[in-house]
C-alpha cells in the first residue's frame, strides 16, 4: 500500500457526527488514511451539532478535528425533509454552501466528491478545476438511470438535461468510484474511463456481535424491517402480505422517510396490523435485532437501476447473523444467496407470504449460522476496502490512471 504526504479533500453531504451509510463508510476510509499518514480535509453540511460545532461551528472560517485527526469543515444545513421537493432544495443550498468552504482548504492532491447529493459531484468538478487536481468521483446509487427510473424530474427536457450533465462530469472525473460492479460495466460501457468497484460494507475494528436471543413470549414469526420508508423500497408488497398471514406473523417497521404516511394510511387501509416504530439507534436498535426472526431488505423491482444497486444493510445483516427476506433481485440478491444468509423472494406479496409462513412451519431455515458473518469480514470489510482506496488514490496522485476497471 503507497503512502506518502497525500493531501485528501473530501467533499460529502454525510459525515460524523451525523448516523448515515455514507458517513460509515467514510469514517472507516479515514481512519484508514490517516493511519497511512494522509492529510484529509472534510467539508459538508451539517445537521446535528457535534464537538466544537457550535456557533464558531458555523463560521466559514471554523475548522474542526475529527475523531481520526482529520480537519472538518461544516456548515449549517436545513432539517431534513421528508418530502421530494425539500430534498431537492436541502442538496441545492448545500452544494452553494459547500464551494467557497472548499475553496478554503489548503491545495489538496486529490479532490472526492461522495455522491448521491448529486450537488455535490458537480462542486468538486468545480473545485478540482480551480484547483488543477485529480477529480475522484464515489457514485453510490446509479446515477444518471435513477432519475429516468424515478421521474424525480417532471418534464422530460430536464430529465435529459440532468442526465446529460451528470454523465459528463462522470467522464471528466480522473477516475469514477462505485459500489456495484454492475454500474460499473455501465459506466464504462457509456464512456466513462477509469472506473473502480469499492463495494459497501461494515467497520469490524469495533465490531460488537448479538446478544443471545431473548426469551419468546409468543409463537408467530417476527418480521422486521428496519430502514428507510420511501419510494425506492416497494414496502406495500410486505404490508399486504402480511395480511395473508396475520395468524402466524408479525411484521414491525422501523423508520421514517418520504412514504412513510402513505405506507401507514395504506395499511389501515387494508387492516395491516403492522407495528410502526420511529428510527432507532444504539440499544433501542438492538432490541429490535434482538427480537426479528428475519429481517427484510427491499428494493421495487421496476426500476432497471436497482439490477444494480446493494443496500448497505445486507451487510450489516449478514455481519449480525441475521436471517435475511430478500425481496430484491441482481447483486443484491446475489450477495444474500453467496453468503447463504437468507431466502429471496419477488414482490409478489403471495410469494412473501408464502416464505413467511414456510420460515414460521420450519425455524431451523432461520438459522443462517455464522456463514454471512464470514462472508462479510472478508468481503467487505471496510478497513480492507479502505486499503483499495488508498492505493487508487496513490495511482491517480502519482503516475495517472489506466483505462478499465480492476
């Protein structure tokens, strides 16, 4: 692994001491970094105060040192929105927020720009620019396609328009990071040089397995989702399903997002009795491991990106030994079936129910073992897939890219 005085500046919409998969991912691939004795300079948005983030937190000149010694540029940012619009609105100010911070940073050696904010890719095309350096881009959803597939944009000359510019700064970048190999051979076969597949995972350097299950205090199979509730999961499929089997099934949802009143409103509606519950962290989180017999991960299935996309759960699943319902399709599905960590079925919600009521007849099928847990260290590990990173940013720093994907 290359080290050297690598100066990272790192633009992302996500990081400590904000909860998310993308700051995950980061916290890992800092910590890596740094211990490779690199300079990383952070700059995003900022919705939960932290250390030293209070009002000084918000000056444009204030900079903060992170948990791995890395320095942190944040900024005020609007509450998150449950809606599509506000979304929307919350990314613009961000990315307009994020430029002249960035601009502040010493001269870095490598720009990286962390992407679903889409905003964001196009600052650190802006920035990388100004500052005559390599360009990393991270796309982790599959855009362009995501916004065809999810008609996020009403009228079509705006859908070309944002593809258009978004595949163009993702042929610009020096080189294109995914977390798919699927949107990867996408990517390249559009044109895109130079593209790398860094896939998701979970920190194992602290690393705390499940308590032993607590004792049951009734007899039906206990179906957990545990995520986000918004348009890209399909979630109607389980509710409905589990109306097929209420006898020997009870399903709990955990989370917010963008659908989760109409899911709620649809479930009265068909008299689901699926139990709501607000996001949970820490112990609150635990206790609904602690009390799933199978945890549901969920991607609809009539978006053709999706064939590409891995919820970063599946990974924490597989590493808690928990038994997974798939009910997604492509290298999601893959990756549960490689791991023998579960059973994956369509959104068909007779099939679910079908599984459930299987899954409640013969509970040794819920026993996954630890064969996930060992797939996950050694697959995805995100200390090991920080190394990756490491010596792509020391190709692209010190004797350029080759075209292609390793």
């Amino acid at each position: 692994m290359s080290v050297g005085a690598v100066r990272v500046l790192l633009l992302t919409h996500s990081y400590s001491p904000e909860v998310s998969p993308p700051q995950r991912r980061w916290d890992s691939f800092v910590y890596v970094m740094r211990n490779a004795g690199w300079n990383v300079q952070v700059v995003t948005p900022r919705t939960v105060a932290g250390p030293g983030a209070s009002d000084a937190g918000q000056r444009i000149d204030s900079v903060e040192v992170g948990a791995h010694g890395e320095y942190i540029r944040s900024y005020a940012s609007m509450k998150k929105s449950t809606g599509i619009a506000g979304k929307i609105i919350k990314n613009a100010l961000d990315g307009a927020l994020m430029l002249p911070r960035a601009l502040l940073q010493a001269r870095p050696s490598v720009v990286i720009a962390t992407v679903p904010a889409l905003p964001t890719m196009f600052i650190g095309f802006i920035v990388s620019r100004i500052f005559n350096r390599p360009l990393l881009l991270e796309m982790r959803d599959a855009w362009p396609d995501l916004i065809s597939d999810s008609r996020i944009l009403r009228w079509k000359w705006l859908t070309k328009l944002a593809h258009w510019g978004v595949r163009g700064v993702q042929r610009r970048a020096t080189m294109v990071v995914t977390v798919t190999d699927g949107f990867a051979d996408i990517l390249i076969r559009d044109g895109v040089h130079s593209v790398h597949a860094i896939h998701n995972g979970i920190s194992t350097r602290n690393f705390e397995p499940l308590s032993a299950a607590s004792q049951r205090t009734d007899a039906k199979l206990h179906v957990l989702y545990l995520g986000n509730l918004g348009e890209s999961q399909g979630l109607e499929s389980m509710i409905l399903a589990s109306t097929m089997v209420s006898e020997n099934v009870n399903v709990r949802m955990v989370g917010g997002g963008t659908a989760s009143d109409r899911l709620k409103r649809y479930a009265e509606s068909i008299d689901a009795k699926v139990d709501f519950r607000a996001p949970a962290r820490g112990e609150a989180l635990r206790s609904h491991y602690d009390w799933a017999d199978t945890c549901v991960v969920s991607l609809r299935d009539d978006w053709a990106s999706f064939n590409h996309t891995v919820p970063s759960k599946i990974y924490e699943l597989l590493s808690l030994g928990q038994h997974i319902t798939g009910i997604v399709k492509g290298e999601a599905a893959q990756i549960i079936s490689a791991a023998a960590a579960g059973d994956i079925v369509d959104h068909d919600p007779r099939n679910i129910a079908k599984l459930w009521q299987e899954l409640h007849i013969n509970r040794q099928k819920l026993d996954v073992g630890n064969t996930g847990r060992d797939w996950v260290f050694e697959k995805a590990s995100l200390e090991k897939l920080g190394e990756k990173y490491v010596e792509l940013i020391s190709a692209i720093t010190t004797r350029g890219t080759k075209h292609g994907r390793n």
